[in-house]
C-alpha cells in the first residue's frame, strides 16, 4: 500500500513518463521587470455590416455537418449594426447573440429561416465586450465569439 502511494505521490509531483521533473532555471523565471501580457481579441470590427454563411451540410453530415464559415465576429462598440446571414443549407439556420457561452441573456436572437435563403439582421447597438453567437438550431455545432469593441 506504501508503495502504490509513492507511485501515486511521485505521479502528481510533476513526474512525466519522459524523465522526471526540472525546476526553472534562473534565467526563465520570473524576472523583477515583468511584460504585460497582453491578449489580442480573435477579431477586430471592420465597418456595420457584418457578413456570415452557413455552410452546405455534407451528404450524409446531418447532426454534426453544420458549421458557420466564420467562427469569429466583430462589430463596432454603440452603433447599430447589420449581420448579411447568408443560409446556403437546405436546413434551417439563424443568428443570434448571448452574452455568454451559456447563452443565458440574449442580446439579438435572429429570425429563424429554411435555406437557401439570405437575410439581413438589423442588431442594435452593444456595449463593449467579449460576447457569443450560435444558430438556435445547432448551438453546439454553428457557435463563435462575437467581439465588440472601440
């Protein structure tokens, strides 16, 4: 039983199955004059109209074909904007905007249609943030950030 738990205790100390494990050196550890970290947003606003497919569903691809051909959106911070949703699927697809991967708060829930067909949205104006987007019918496979920023 000792034994089986110095195996467990040695596992979980940092051992790896390629050689044991190596503190940082001097020269990688955190210096007294630290850079900001800094994170660059997945995508920046480029104008008020935002444009967005969703894709053909491959033959055979029904539950697990559908997919957005952006997985990132961006639009300007406290100006109304338009989404251009272009449906090339037979399925039917949306756009709407939650404020969080749980999609507990909608911020625009777009209208529902059957493709082929295209749609514009008109979204009105959102505060800053890190937001999120999926189509109602297929949450977890058509999903993405939608970034609002200055």
């Amino acid at each position: 039983m000792l034994v089986t738990l110095g195996c467990v205790g040695a596992a979980c100390g940092g051992a790896t199955n390629r050689g044991a494990f190596v503190p940082p050196s001097p020269s990688t550890a955190a210096s007294s004059n630290p850079s900001p970290v800094t994170t660059a947003p997945p995508c920046t606003p480029a104008g008020t109209t935002l444009r967005i497919s969703a894709n053909v569903t491959p033959p055979g691809g029904q539950f697990g074909g559908q997919s957005y051909d952006k997985d990132c959106l961006a639009a300007p911070a406290d100006i109304a904007f338009k989404i251009e949703f272009d449906n090339k699927d037979s399925e039917k697809h949306n756009v709407s905007i939650y404020t969080n991967i749980g999609a507990s708060t909608a911020l625009f829930k777009g209208k529902i249609i059957s493709g082929p067909e295209k749609i514009t949205y008109n979204v009105n104006a959102l505060p800053p943030g890190t937001y999120y987007f999926h189509c109602d019918v297929h949450p977890n496979h058509m999903n993405g950030t939608f970034v609002v920023s200055e």
